[in-house]
C-alpha cells in the first residue's frame, strides 16, 4: 500500500540522516545487523563485507529512532536476515 510505501521511505531517509550510511549500505540492512533491545542506547552493528571501507561499523541509535525501526520490524514481519528495508 502507499502508506506502507511512505512510512519505508521515511525510514529509510531517518537512517541516513542518523547514520550517515550510504545508499548501498542502508539497502544491504537486515534485522538481525540491529541490537534494539540494547540500553541505554541501541546499537547498529554492520559486518565490514557490508562497508565501504570494508571495517566493521558500530552505530548508537536514538532510542526514539530504535523504536520505530522495531515497529517497522514487528509490523512488516521481518526475519532477521530478510532486507531491513
């Protein structure tokens, strides 16, 4: 549906933004890459075959953030190696 198109879309531009990941990166996301249940902050952990510079990246997320990406999860019925996005 659109709506679920719109919300993707703007997932994808927040994890941009609050990541600073290029395109590729956030195209190659999955869940299980996600430690959302960490504290205080959560964390994004991606696999250096992932990366540009080919070095394993850890990323804090804001809590905010960590919670709509777990609702995006949890509504979409991802598993953990499907495509976060």
């Amino acid at each position: 549906t659109l709506e679920r198109r719109g919300r993707e879309r703007a997932l994808v531009y927040k994890t941009a933004v609050y990541t600073g990941l290029r395109l590729g990166e956030i195209a190659s996301l999955r869940p299980c890459h996600l430690d959302l249940a960490r504290r205080p902050f959560p964390r994004l952990e991606i696999p250096g075959k992932v990366t540009k510079n080919g070095q394993q990246a850890r990323l804090l997320l804001m809590p905010s953030f960590a919670d709509e990406l777990a609702a995006w999860i949890k509504d979409t019925k991802k598993g953990p190696d499907d495509h976060l996005f």
